[in-house]
C-alpha cells in the first residue's frame, strides 16, 4: 500500500508542476489555449478532491462572466486563472458582483495555476459577498497538501485522473534525489508540508523551471531556458564565521550544505535579475550585487540555454 501512495502523489506532483510550466510558458507563446483546456481538468480534479459537483460554466453558456466552475447544488465556484496578482483578483470578485452571481453561489474561490501572491492586502471585498483572500485564493500546492491528506484509495483516485488528462506523466523520469523526499512517507506516515512542496519545485524545475523567491517575499516561475548560466557559487571563507552578512538564510543553509547549487542570470527580468537555483529541490532565491560578488565563481562559464539539472 505504501508504493501505491508513493506513486500516487508522484503522478499528481508532476502533473501540477507540468501543468503549471505549460499554461504559464505555452500560453505566453499563444501556442495553444491551455488554460481552457484546464478547465475541464480541474472540474474533475477539484470534484474529486473535495467531493464537489462542479460543472464548466461556459458549457451552460458561452464566455460565462467571472467564473470557470460552478456547483449550483453546494453554491461554490472557482474561478481558474494563470494570473496571481491583486488587480486579477479584484476584478474577478466585481465581475462575480456586477453580474449578480451572489445569488447563485455563496462562496468563491480562486484557483491560481502557480503560486498565488502571499498576500493581498490591497483588495476592496465587495459588501456583497464574503471573501476570505487567505483560505479563498488557492493554488497549486494547496491541491497538492490537500490531495496528501486524502486516504491511499481516494489518492489513487486522483492519480488516475491525471493519468487519463495528462498523458505525460506516464513518461515522466524520476529525477536525482527524489527518493529521498518519496522516503519520507515510510517514516511519517505521509509527507511532511515542507516535502511535498520539495517535491513539487523539484518536478517544475525538471519541465525548466525554478520556483525564485524575489527579495519582497514573493515567488516567481522562471523558466531556466530563458537565462544565462554563470557555474556553482562559491563559499565565501567568512561564512561560517559571520553567517549574517550573508544576509540570506537560504543562501547560507544551502552553501554550507553543499546543495547542488548553480548562479543564473535573467537579462528580462525587471531588466536583469540574478538568482541561485537548488537544482535538486527546484527552489531559489534572487541576489543582490554584494551577495553575487561574494559568491561569484573566479572563472564563470556562461551559458545561455542551460539544462536545470546540470551543473
């Protein structure tokens, strides 16, 4: 029963994180409209997940306003996005009020494909309704925590869903050092919060992602392809001593730790933004000018399109 629950949650980790990577890169292309094609997907998913009736609401009726899916009988919908920012979300609950539908569903939700923001505190909650930002915007790895929580049989359940949905994670290869975060359910019983979301940056960074949070709080979906790679950084020799002037917890865990680090730099965000990527968790951090030349290899080799699990 413990290889099937390990399965299972490897089926449904990468299959967010592929999906997150494809509507987010493929849709910035215009290659194809993934995110209505997901909509379907996550009808089954969240239907499964939290035992909900949902429906796509643009099969009721063409370009439905404000919301993807809707349960009359429960009163729930979810508005599915790509989009994570506070204008998105301000404009999804007026639309959900200027068309009325507090009258058809009391509670609503907002699934975001990717990380939602950590907060925001800037939005105006119409009187009309009751929206708590905090439980109400979902995403990705909310599922992911959730579907962890479900019992073996009902993971295998959605497991399957993501089997016939998303063909690729039939093929998907398991990456170096995953079997260290699988373990961790023989040892708890279950993954812990903080391996399960290992195990999902770890997933998106093999599609060439990295999960970076920026120097406010907030994270970003980097696709590595995009970006210069510039070697392993250093460890400065005061850093052990005078971890402080690091001024990163992360960065000092994972240079005194020897994790499989690589420094990245992306010359179209927010006009250059170096980071340093854990090529084995898939996270990441940004850096200011003294922290790169700090840990700026003496002989970086530059390379523009550079594999995420390489070195």
């Amino acid at each position: 029963m413990l290889l099937k629950r390990e399965d299972a949650i490897k089926v449904v980790a990468d299959g967010l994180a592929w999906l997150e990577s494809s509507c987010k890169y493929r849709g910035l292309l215009h290659l194809f409209d993934n995110n209505v094609l997901s909509h379907h997907f996550f009808c089954r998913l969240l239907n499964g997940l939290y035992g909900l009736d949902l429906e796509v609401m643009d099969r009721i009726q063409s370009n439905y306003p404000a919301i993807d899916l809707g349960d009359g009988a429960k009163r729930i919908a979810y508005q599915v996005t790509t989009e994570r920012s506070g204008d998105k979300m301000q404009r999804t609950l007026d639309k959900f009020v200027e068309h009325g539908l507090q009258g058809k569903f009391d509670k609503l939700k907002v699934l975001v494909i990717g990380q939602r923001q950590d907060r925001y505190t800037a939005l105006t909650i119409p009187n009309e309704i009751t929206f708590d930002p905090a439980e109400d915007i979902l995403d990705l790895k909310n599922l992911l925590k959730d579907a962890d929580a479900l019992s073996t049989s009902s993971l295998e359940q959605m497991a399957q869903i993501f089997d016939e949905e998303l063909h690729h994670t039939k093929r998907q290869p398991v990456l170096p050092g995953q079997g260290s975060v699988i373990a961790s359910y023989g040892q708890t019983g279950g993954q812990t919060a903080h391996s399960i979301i290992n195990y999902f940056n770890t997933s998106l960074s093999n599609h060439g992602c990295f999960c970076v949070t920026t120097h406010i709080g907030t994270r970003e979906s980097i696709n590595a392809a995009h970006c210069e790679r510039h070697g392993r950084p250093v460890v400065p020799s005061w850093l052990r001593a005078n971890p402080k002037r690091m001024g990163s917890d992360w960065l000092v865990d994972r240079l005194l730790s020897n994790s499989e680090l690589q420094l990245y730099f992306d010359p179209n965000w927010y006009g250059g933004t170096w980071f340093v990527a854990d090529l084995k968790l898939g996270d990441a951090v940004v850096i200011n000018r003294d922290q790169l030349r700090d840990i700026m290899p003496s002989s970086p080799t530059t390379t523009t399109t550079p594999s995420p699990q390489s070195a």
